[in-house]
C-alpha cells in the first residue's frame, strides 16, 4: 500500500512534466510578468479572454451635445458654480478647481501617536483646462494646430507648477462612469507637495535600473520593443487582448506601446529613443 500523500505528490510530478513537455504560448497559457517600473509580478491569463462573456459593453451616448450651452459651467461666458463668468475664450482656458482635492494652505495634522495611525500634511493647487471652446469636440478631433496648442499650454502649466511642487499630473477623465458628467473638452492639472507611492516605485526602479545597467530604464524598454517587432508572434509577450506588435506608434523621438507587464490594457508608455527633457522642452515634430 502507498504511503499517505504519496498519490498526490505522483499527480503533481506528472502535472508539471506535463507542462514541461507542453510549448508556451502567452495567449494560451497563464504566466506571470515583470513589470519593471512598479518592480512587480502581475498575472497574465490570456486564456480567459475565450470566456463567453466578455464584460458589460455600455451603449453609445444618443444624446447629441450642443456646441455652446450658456448653462454649461465650461462653456465661454458661461457662469460657473462659484459665481465667476468665464472669459469668452478661442483657445484654451485655465482656471482654479472651484471643487479642489487639494488647496496650498491646508493644516498639518500634527505628529502621529502610534505607528499604525499615521497622516501627513498634504498641500497643492488643482486646476482645469478646457481645450476648446466647443462642447462638441474631443481632443483626437482637434485639428493639429489646436492640439499643440494644448500641449503648448500642458507644458507651462507644468514648468510654473514644478517650480512650486515635486509632482505635477495632468489627467482627463472620459464619460461619467468615470466621475466626468460635463462632456465639455477639459483636463484635470493638479499638483501636489508629496510624491504619489507609484511615482516613488517608478523612480526608485529606474535609478536602480540605471545604476545596475547603465541605461535609463524607458529608453531600453523601447529600444527592446522596437528590436522584438520582428520576433514571431508566438514569442512575444504581449498586452492581455492584443494581437500583433505592441508597438502602437513610432516617431523620430519616441514611441508609444502598452508594456507587457501591464496591469490594465488601457495603460500606455512613452519612451524616448535618446535623451530625456521635461514636457516644457519636447520638440514641435
């Protein structure tokens, strides 16, 4: 008679030679990847993506939205919650959150009496930006002049804000799933006295990059990903739904792709193929 705990320990034996004999696929076989800026393992189960249900698909919006609402807070001459009107801008328009996560003069908490119950002093300014005068616009039907006049307006806002703040994040959230019910073109700008934990990680993981290997870590993510484009499709380890090279765009100075070790599909990097510059200093092409 076998010992107790010896049939188990034979199926798991024969599980695993199994799988050794078995070719990896990444679409087809669960794994784990590195994501190299949070410095984590994600899971990947690629599989799953066969399921016959596939998620909630939210219906197109029927509603048609005007051009100019005069009882839109973001609309030029409109009044907002505060009581302020807004100029009658062409362009882009900048102005103070009247609802801010986050205010220059707010109190400190004071020191901590145990270990477990810890706050610190959060301070900063929140802004937003309209890109356009009209309601009916989205930034990727801007015409090109109009969007650099965005970025235009994304880079100082960050140089003046950086001057101030360690962290300056611009946003936009899209549809009130999301928390925007006002589908007037805008962002969110908001810069704040402390470091957010996932820009500490980010940072951390390419100063140790970059001390280890020499190479700043981005740069040799997208020198990487530019030489395995060429690589079948069986062997690369693509972003979970994608078919094909990560690679979504390549310019002189940049890329843009979804790192592999992605932890949702909509996340996308930028790395430049030489040199790094603040937003302030990207070249107009």
């Amino acid at each position: 008679m076998s010992r107790s705990g010896s049939v188990p320990e034979q199926r798991r034996q024969a599980s695993e030679a199994d799988a050794t004999a078995t070719a990896f696929r990444a679409s087809e076989h669960q794994h784990i990847r590195y994501n190299p800026l949070q410095d984590e393992w994600v899971l990947v189960s690629a599989h799953r993506m066969k399921r016959p249900w596939q998620g909630q698909v939210e219906p197109p919006l029927l509603k048609t939205v005007p051009r100019h609402d005069p009882h839109n807070p973001l609309c030029p001459g409109a009044t907002r919650a505060n009581g302020e009107v807004n100029p009658y801008y062409d362009g882009t328009f900048l102005f103070d959150n009247d609802f801010p996560a986050l205010q220059p003069d707010a109190p400190s908490p004071g020191p901590s009496d145990h270990p477990l119950f810890q706050a610190e002093a959060a301070r900063g300014v929140c802004k937003v930006m309209c890109f356009h005068p009209w309601s009916d616009v989205t930034l990727p039907l801007m015409s090109v002049p109009e969007i650099r006049t965005v970025v235009d307006a994304w880079a100082s806002v960050t140089e003046e804000l950086g001057a101030q703040y360690p962290w300056v994040q611009i946003f936009e959230n899209k549809g009130a799933m999301m928390g925007c019910s006002n589908p007037h073109p805008h962002c969110q700008v908001w810069a704040s006295s402390f470091l957010p934990d996932i820009a500490q990680r980010e940072e951390r993981s390419q100063r140790a990059y970059q001390s280890q290997h020499g190479e700043p870590l981005l740069m040799e993510y997208g020198h990487e990903e530019l030489l395995r484009r060429v690589l079948p499709q069986d062997q690369r380890l693509e972003p979970i739904g994608t078919i094909g090279s990560c690679m979504l765009i390549t310019t002189l100075h940049s890329c843009a792709l979804p790192p592999s070790g992605n932890s949702w599909l909509a996340m996308k990097c930028l790395p430049r193929h030489r040199g790094t510059s603040p937003l302030s200093r990207l070249q107009r092409d």
